[in-house]
C-alpha cells in the first residue's frame, strides 16, 4: 500500500476504482518549408480540417455549454488568418503553421494574471488538436476501452476528452499538469467526481491495473490499500454523500448566524453560463462578474454595444431578481487582447490595466457604460470599478457613466436611474484613502488576489518569491480589518471577491471584520453557507480583533486555527 498527500483537491469527493492510464502517442507536427506551386494544397488542407473540426465541436457545444468557447475560436477568424498568413506569406506547411500559431496563442493566455482566463490556453491547445489530428487523420476515442470504474490517470487532459468519458465509470481524474480552474475540474465538479490535478514531480508511479481510492476531502492518494482501508474509505465516501446532499438542499436558503447576523455569499463568474451554474448552487447573487470574458471572446475588435448588452442582459436574467455586480473591463497590461497588442510593459502589475485603461480609451469604456445601464432595466445591476486609486479616477468614471445616461435619456432608452456604482479595493492606495472613497462610492468589493501582491510587493507568478505571497501576513488582515471599518462607519455595505474568501481558514476571520457578503467559486458556497451558519458573529468578531494584534503570519495561523471563539 501506499499513501501520497497532496496540497489540494480540484473537486471534491471519494472515489475508488482501478487506474486507467491515458497516454497520447500524437506525432510531432511535420516542419518544413514549401514551395510556391504547393500553398494552395496545404491551405486547402488546413482549411478543410478546421471546417471538419468546427462541425465537430458545434455539435458538442449544443449539448455541453464547457465547448461554446471551442467553436468561438474556431469561428475567430484571427486563429485562421494567423495559420494562413504562415503559409503563404512564410512558406510553412500547414502543420508547421497550426502548431506555431497554437505556441503563440497559448502564450498569451498563459501570461495572463487570472487563474480562470491562464486555463483558456488549455482550449487553445485542444482546439488545435483537434484540427491537426484532421490533418494527420489521427483521430481516436482514448476512453472507449473503459469497461469497469476507473481513476483516469494522465499527464493532462483536453476539454474535449471529457466528451468521450464515461461518468457512470470514470469515478476521478489525476493529472501531472493543469490547474484549479481548468474546464476539466469544473466538469469533475459538476459531476461531482474529485479531481486531483497539477500534481507536477509529485505525481505518483501508477502502474496500469493499480487499484485507487482518491480521497479528495483530506487530499490522498491511497494505491492499492489493504481491505480494512478500503472499508474505512467506502464508509467515509457514504457518509460524505450524505452530507453533501443535506448541504445541497438547503444552498438555497439564506444564511444567518447563530446569532442572527446575515451574510450573503454571493458567486464568481466570467459568462451566462457560469451564472447559471453558480445560481444552481444557491449563490444569494453574482458578486463579481468579470466581463473582460467577452472582450476575449470577441471577433477582430472591441465587442460593440448590442452583443454586451445582449451578454449583460442575459447574465441579470440568470439571476432571477438577485443582484449582479459587473466589473467593468479589466484589461491591459499583464491582460492582453488578441486583437490590441500594444508594446510589451516593463512591469505590466503596475501598468496600463483596469481603469487606467478605460480613461484612456473613452470610446471602448463608453459602448461598455451604454450596454451596462441599458441592461440595467432588466434586473438589479451594480457597475465596480477596477485598480482604483485616486478620489478623481473613480470622479472620472462616475462622469462617463453620467454622460452616458445623458445619451440614453436623449435617445428615449430605458436604464435604472439610481444604478449603484463601487469601488474595488485591491491596492494599498485605495486602503490608505477608504475613507475618502466611502463617502462617494455605493459600496466596496476588496479584491484580495491583487491586494495581497500588491501590499507585499510579491509578483505571485515568479517562483523565487511566491512563497511570500501570504493572506496570513498580518498587513493583509489589518488592511481588509481596516475598509470593512470605514465601510460600516459610513452605512456602505462592503463585500470580498478574491480567493480568501472561500478559505475555509480565513472565512471566520473575514466575518469578524463586518463584510457583508463573500463571492467565491461556484462548487464551494454550500459548504461556506454551512460553515458560517454554525458560528457566532460575536465570536468571529473577537476572532478578527485577535488576529488583528498578532505581528507574524504564524500567529495568525494559529489563532485562525483555534476553535475556542468560534461559535
């Protein structure tokens, strides 16, 4: 028998099975060079496979909203045009040119400094796959043999490989690469199915025919245990499914604490889609819709005012009355637009990104402004700021929205008049002037990820210095301690959108220090709901003024790990 611990679970849940190993024996793409008289074949070519491919992913992305991003780059004609160009301006064969273009793609979305859009690169690649096994007329289900329950162990795994799975025999998934928020863990949670991925040089020596139990609770790998194990594991996952389902059936509810305080958690999302799931998990409202997403996803430019409106529109239906926040365009610097490169930043965390953009570039920040409040009609939209610093940039962007309305008013053109307008808190200037900010803002959304890297000068993507990248230093604390003050002062409700905020360790915390409502990931707002309901906001308030006195990180590890003022 033996026993791997891993740092954390993509999905949660025990499953128990045999492994079944997946490994993909694609050629290298041919490269080489090629004469005048052959271009219009390897176009041709290229073009045929990808109109294959595209059929192909049409028709799983109107059964499995997860492809509608696949066949929105298959219709991107930048993709096409940039395999194009390599042919006939570059002389590559049209192998050569799909597997540059998918590096180039891939690259800049894995620059990216977001966990969820970093992911889109593993689309990149998948869509690509899929066109170049057209070419070499390699296509093959690597999943049909599976006739037992299985783990799926790989090196990774392609969206679409989750098409040709199994789920009443596939019972978890382990990869050496991939992330917490590719699309395959978000299809393992959906299936409720733990996954355990990005395991890197940890990754266990699985041998085909292994039997596993994948704990995905207390992070385990167990190869091969002995009976009285297996025993112990198959009561743990009964008693885990029971639980999960009494939690599920009351995600619904609104949530209070022992003693009567309300709190609402609220979800992340980036699309309709993802507000729709978030809903069904029994979010109270969307509290951070990033709409960047669609700027993404657009074809050849900016996206005009009709498809954001239509976006926007949709995403509030979704919600059924509950309230949406929409951040406006987070874009710029370290976020890159396929079709706006602009020159390469030194330092991009401190460049032209989120509203600096924006004032700078009016023209795209007013069609965004004009589709917001014309969706505004439709259900109860709030508009956040982003990387706000300055009393006069969030003054600036007030303006615009103003403007706006003047044109909308003009135009005869439906919107909510007393739309509420935020600010998000993810710098340490806008800590240092929250008091300012309050007394202009309609409420406050602290954006941790940012917060965290910027207070302690901490680029979390470089390696050498990510273990400083810390939510337990107590400069972090004080600082979120210290807005959620100045927002209760004012009777400005005041909310947290980053990763803190479904850690189950800091949580509590967070409570104490009198936000009014958490926006986390879909899969975990049952069990946040759960968690909060069963402790005191008297004791998470003397909790958060505890750890606020502490002067090293460790020391707020231990307090936050006590049990004694909780509940």
């Amino acid at each position: 028998m033996q026993r791997v611990s891993v740092k954390t679970s993509a999905s949660k849940g025990i499953a128990f099975g045999e492994v079944y190993m997946v490994k993909r024996n694609q050629p290298e793409a041919s490269r080489r060079l090629i004469e005048e008289k052959e271009k219009p074949d390897e176009t041709d070519r290229f073009v045929s496979a990808m109109e294959e491919a595209s059929l192909e992913v049409g028709k799983l992305a109107d059964r499995n909203a997860i492809f509608a991003a696949h066949r929105e780059m298959l219709e991107d004609p930048a993709l096409k045009e940039s395999v194009l160009l390599k042919i006939t301006a570059e002389n590559k064969n049209a192998e050569w040119a799909l597997a540059e273009t998918e590096d180039e793609f891939g690259r800049l979305f894995a620059e990216i400094d977001d966990e969820y859009l970093k992911e889109r690169a593993a689309d990149i690649r998948d869509v690509c796959s899929r066109i170049m096994d057209r070419m070499k007329g390699t296509t093959g289900n690597l999943f049909e043999k599976i006739d037992r329950e299985v783990i799926v162990v790989a090196e990774d795994l392609l969206p679409s490989d989750t098409a040709l799975m199994d789920f009443s025999k596939v019972r978890g998934l382990v990869t050496r690469l991939g992330g917490q928020t590719s699309h395959v863990c978000i299809i393992a949670r959906n299936k409720g199915i733990p996954a355990i991925v990005g395991l890197g040089d940890g990754m266990p020596a699985f041998q085909p025919g292994d039997f596993v139990i994948l704990d995905g609770l207390d992070n385990q790998i167990i190869i091969n245990p002995e009976k009285k194990i297996a025993r112990k594991y198959r009561n743990k996952a009964f008693l885990y499914f029971q639980k999960r389902t009494s939690i599920l059936k009351e995600a619904g509810l609104p949530v209070t604490t022992t003693d009567g305080k309300k709190i609402l958690v609220m979800g992340n999302a980036g699309s309709v889609d993802e507000v729709e799931k978030t809903m069904q998990y029994g979010a109270d409202g969307i509290g951070l819709f990033r709409s960047e997403q669609l700027f993404m996803q657009s074809k050849g430019g900016f996206p005009n005012e009709e498809p954001q409106f239509a976006e926007y529109r949709k995403a509030l239906e979704a919600c059924k009355g509950k309230s949406i926040i929409i951040r406006t365009l987070d874009i710029g610097g370290d976020k890159s637009l396929p079709y706006y490169l602009e020159e390469k930043e030194e330092n991009p965390f401190l460049g032209w990104r989120g509203i600096r953009f924006c004032l700078d570039r009016k023209d795209v920040f007013k069609t965004q402004l004009r589709a917001l409040l014309r969706a505004s009609a439709f259900g109860n939209l709030k508009i956040m700021f982003p990387m706000i610093i300055s009393v006069e940039e969030f003054r600036e962007a007030k303006s615009l929205l103003e403007n706006s309305k003047e044109e909308l008013r003009s135009e005869n053109i439906d919107f909510n008049e007393n739309i509420e307008t935020g600010v998000m808190i993810e710098t340490p200037a806008a800590v240092m002037i929250a008091e300012d900010l309050a007394r202009e803002a309609d409420f406050f959304s602290i954006g941790t990820n940012d917060l965290i890297q910027y207070t302690l000068a901490v680029d979390r993507l470089n390696e050498k210095v990510s273990q400083l990248y810390n939510p337990f230093h107590p400069a972090i604390l004080r600082s979120i301690k210290k807005v959620a003050d100045t927002a209760t002062k004012h009777g400005k409700p005041v909310g947290i959108c980053g990763e803190m905020a479904g850690n189950q360790q800091t949580v509590i915390f967070l409570l104490g220090t009198g936000l009014s409502s958490l926006s986390i990931s879909a899969g975990g707002i049952p069990e946040i709901k759960q968690m909060i309901s069963s402790f005191s906001y008297k004791g998470s308030q003397e909790l958060a003024a505890e750890v606020c006195r502490k002067s090293t990180a460790d020391q707020v590890s231990t307090s936050l790990t006590k049990n004694d003022k909780r509940k």
